[in-house]
C-alpha cells in the first residue's frame, strides 16, 4: 500500500512562502488523483487542492486560488504545493493523499504564518 510522508513546513511570515512535497512510496501513485488537505485544533480536515494523475488537471478552494500551485512528478513520485502570499489563516498542518482521500494518512506538515 502507498505510505505518504509530507514535508518542507515552517514559520514564515504573512506574505512569504513555503513550497510542501509529499513523497509516497509504491509505483501505484502514478495512477491516483493526489491532493492536499489541511487541519487545525478543533476543526475537520479541509480540502486545499488536487491534481490529476497525469498533472494535467488542477483544482483549489477559493481561499488558496491564485496563491498556492499544486505539481506532481510521477518519476519521482512526488507531490508538492508551492504556497506563496501566505495568510496567517493559511496557519494549519497540511497532508496529502488520494482525491477523494483513501490512503492512510501521514504525519502531516506544520505551516505557521505570522502576522
């Protein structure tokens, strides 16, 4: 089964950037729909954005769109998310998995943005 492992958090502050990778294990990634989700205390899960197998087709959640580009390499089978002009609201621990999600989940990223 793939195991995901993410990536590349940090404390930046409001305005700067951050770019995440998601590494999962197994041949079998090229062939899912990926996309990153996000999550702070007491709240459910978010979706942020996906990307189709073949990287061809992408979509976001309206707060992140014009902001953040997600990317893939099936090669190296890698996913990332570059994050620019970050919100302190961007503040949450970001993970990837399937779109819809269906791998077990990784230990997630940290991303904290200062005001």
């Amino acid at each position: 089964q793939v195991q995901l492992a993410e990536s590349g958090g940090g404390l930046v502050q409001a305005g700067g950037s951050l770019r995440l990778s998601c590494a999962a294990s197994g041949r079998t990634f090229r062939a899912y729909a990926m996309g990153w989700f996000r999550q702070t205390p007491g709240k459910e899960r978010e979706f942020v954005a996906s990307i189709s197998w073949q990287g061809t087709v992408t979509t976001y959640t309206d707060s992140v769109k014009g902001r953040f580009t997600i990317s893939r390499n099936n090669a190296k089978n890698t996913m990332y998310l570059q994050m620019n002009s970050l919100k302190p609201e961007d503040t949450a621990v970001y993970y990837c998995n399937k779109n819809p999600p269906g791998l077990p989940w990784g230990q997630g990223t940290q991303v904290t943005v200062s005001s």
